[in-house]
C-alpha cells in the first residue's frame, strides 16, 4: 500500500520556516465546476493566495495518498475528472486502502491541514444541515469537522441550498465561533447577506489571526468559520437565486438523490437553472476567499513571530 498521508516538500519548508500557508480543497474544484473552467478556478485560487503572501497548499488523494500540497499536474489531474471520489472524514481510509483518487471536502482537507499543521483553509462555502434535516437526517461531516478540528475556514458563508438557522443552531451546539468577516450578517454564498445575524465580528486579517491564534492557546480544538460576503459585483439576484434553489430541490426531491449526492446535484441544477451565473458568482468567491484567508495566514504568522 503506498503511503496514507504526505505533505509536499515546500510546504513542509515554508511551515517549518513559519511562513504562511493556506489550505484550499478539491471537491469544490473537481465537482462544483466542468472542465476546464475547474482547471482556470484552480489556477485563479493558486494565483489570488500567492498574491496575498502566502503559499497555496491544494489537499486531495492522489493514487490512495491523502496530500498537502498537490503539484499542478496533480491539481489538474484532480480538476480533470468530475466523477473522482468525493472524500470526506468516512472515506478517507477506503480511498486510500483502495489506491483511488479522491477530490476532498471541507472536513477530509481539514483533517488533512491539521495533521499538517496549516491553520487557515479557503474554500467556497461549508456544508450544513439539509433543509428536510427532521426526515432525512442529514447534516454535512463539515459540522462535525469543525467542532473537533482547529482549522480556521474562510468561506462565504453557506448556501441557502441548507437550512440556515439549524445550520447556525448545530454549530453553536459544537463550540465553532462563526465570524463574519466585515460583516454582523452571515451571507449566504451567492448573496450577500441571509439576514441571520453572527455572533462575532472582525474587520481585518490582524484581528482574525489574534482570534486564531487565541482559539489555538486556549487548546479548544474546534475550528473557526470565517464568513467572507462575496464581491458586491458577483453577487445574484436574491429572488432568482432563490426560485433556483426551490426548483433544484423539487428536482433533487423527484429524482430521489441523497447522501453525498446531493450537493453536488443541486450546485449542478442551480448552474444550469442560471445559465452559468451562478458558477461565476462561486469562482468569484472563491477567489475573495482566497485573498482573505492569505490575509489571515500572514497575520498569524507575523503575530507568532
Ligand atoms: N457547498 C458548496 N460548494 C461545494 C460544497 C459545499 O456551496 O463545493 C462541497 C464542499 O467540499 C463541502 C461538501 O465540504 O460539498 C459538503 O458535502 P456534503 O453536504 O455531502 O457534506
Ligand atoms: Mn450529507
């Protein structure tokens, strides 16, 4: 069996050096967009944390190996097949038992971040709790992730494919501070805000990384979501946006998707219910999400020094 776990060798360096580095995943890459727009995301996300000082870290399972810092060709690899396994906590030992590529979610690159010892993740947005949570139970490992794994996770908050208040209920049952970064309100991927409040607040990359690197001393253990509102040009019509998500769950509910299925079911309805607008709104946040999250990585990195 080839090895479970490695992590690149700059990124090895730049952690040992104290520098910063950002984590980003490569199920929002290999399964939220088609090739190759995935290819261009990746390249964007690459790009956008180099540009704010840090070193980009992209986690996935190569060949069974579960990998901080994937080379391009192992990005592109990954970015390149949309029906590559979708990893998360409970899938990680059989992806790599069995030698399979897999593209991870929030709570499989979080495992992998700690254990790598990264302490800020990007991505788009978390997983929640399912609207329909009192029938079918589900709600996303993400949650559970960041209730006993201190990572801290800039997203844009989470989309209204989830039942948002519950969602928000389950992480304050977990002990995960929800930040809204420049914002009292938590937004809701593709807009802005979902008029649910946050309990916390912070307005620069200094005062998230004290909230870090507080977090880390106190030896909480859960992580940290970071909730980054999208660029005010990328964000969608709020009704639109909203009768697509009703009818992408009214297809889903037909069609009788569950499990992991689901969200990546839906993202794909809601692209094409769209025209495509939402996929640009998701590259954009993602980029915004970026760019704060190395904001972050060099703040804690600075205040460790
Ligand atoms: N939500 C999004 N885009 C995504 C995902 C969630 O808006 O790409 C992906 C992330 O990788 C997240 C995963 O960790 O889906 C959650 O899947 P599930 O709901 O099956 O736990
Ligand atoms: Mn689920």
């Amino acid at each position: 069996m080839a090895d479970v776990f490695r992590v690149s060798e700059d990124v090895r360096a730049a952690l040992d050096a104290g520098r910063p580095v950002v984590a980003l995943e490569t199920t929002a890459i290999a399964h939220g967009f088609p090739h190759p727009r995935s290819l261009e995301v990746a390249a964007g996300l690459d790009r956008a944390v180099r540009e704010g000082g840090a070193l980009p870290a992209f986690i996935g399972v190569v060949a069974g190996t579960l990998t901080v810092g994937l080379a391009q060709r192992e990005v592109e690899r990954l970015a390149s097949q949309p029906d590559a396994m979708k990893v998360s906590r409970r899938d990680l030992a059989f992806a790599a038992s069995t030698g399979q590529d897999g593209a991870t979610t929030v709570a499989a690159t979080m495992i992998a971040a700690a254990r790598a010892g990264i302490a800020v993740f990007a991505t788009g947005g978390i997983g929640g709790v399912h609207r329909g949570v009192e029938q079918t139970l589900d709600v996303s490992a993400d949650l559970e992730e960041l209730g006993r794994t201190p990572v801290a996770v800039v997203c844009a908050g989470a989309k209204s494919i989830l039942d948002l208040p519950r969602t928000m209920e389950y992480l304050e049952t977990r002990g995960v501070p929800v930040v809204g970064y420049r914002t009292g309100v938590l937004p809701a991927f593709y807009v802005r805000e979902s008029g649910i409040a946050v309990p916390h607040r912070v307005d620069d990359a200094a005062a998230a990384a004290r909230l870090v690197a507080a977090q880390r001393a106190l030896g909480l253990g859960a992580g940290i979501v970071f909730a980054n509102p999208l660029p005010e040009a990328a964000a969608l019509d709020p009704e639109r946006i909203e009768a697509a998500i009703a009818d992408a769950l009214g297809d889903a509910g037909r069609a009788g998707i569950g499990g992991k299925e689901l969200t990546p079911f839906l993202l794909d309805r809601i692209a094409e219910i769209t025209g495509g607008e939402s996929l640009a709104a998701n590259a954009a946040l993602l980029e915004g999400n970026a760019a704060v999250a190395a904001g972050i990585a060099v703040a804690l990195a600075a205040c460790r020094r």
